[in-house]
C-alpha cells in the first residue's frame, strides 16, 4: 500500500539524485593511446607456426577422443556390474 508520504520521499530522492548528477564534474576522456607498429613475421615463419598449431590441435583432439572411448567403456562396466548385482 503506498501513501502519499512514500510518494514525496521517492519524487525527492528523484530530485536529489537529478541534483547531483547535473552538478557532479565532469571527467574528461583519456587520451587514446598510441598505436603500436608490429613488424608482420615472414610468410614461411607463419606457414610453419600454423602447421605447428594444426598438428598439435589433431594430436590433442585424437587424445581427447581415446579418453572419451575409455570413459565411455568403464562407465559401461560400472552399469553392468551394477545390473548384474
């Protein structure tokens, strides 16, 4: 139930809060800061960077997948020792 004494207590809180904002400093941007120059790697470099990358990828996924083949085997060992108790 609201009365009018919860509506003056937010319209003046509202007003204070206006009061504030429209008198509160004003900060300035910071300046943006200076673009850093890379000098780009040499196109056999990066060739060889993503071949490296490529091949550690592949390694990690075929290792992923045999720890999936093996959680998937012991959890169907688990289900059939406890089917079969």
């Amino acid at each position: 139930m609201r009365t009018p004494m919860n509506k003056s207590l937010l319209l003046a809180s509202l007003i204070a809060a206006a009061a504030l904002t429209a008198c509160g400093k004003k900060e300035e941007p910071a300046p943006a800061p200076a673009p850093v120059v890379v000098a780009p790697a040499p196109m056999a470099d990066a060739a060889s960077a993503v071949n490296a990358a490529a091949s550690s990828a592949a390694d990690a996924a075929s290792s992923a997948a045999t720890a999936v083949d093996a959680a998937a085997s012991a959890a169907a060992g688990a289900a059939a020792a406890a089917a079969s108790k």
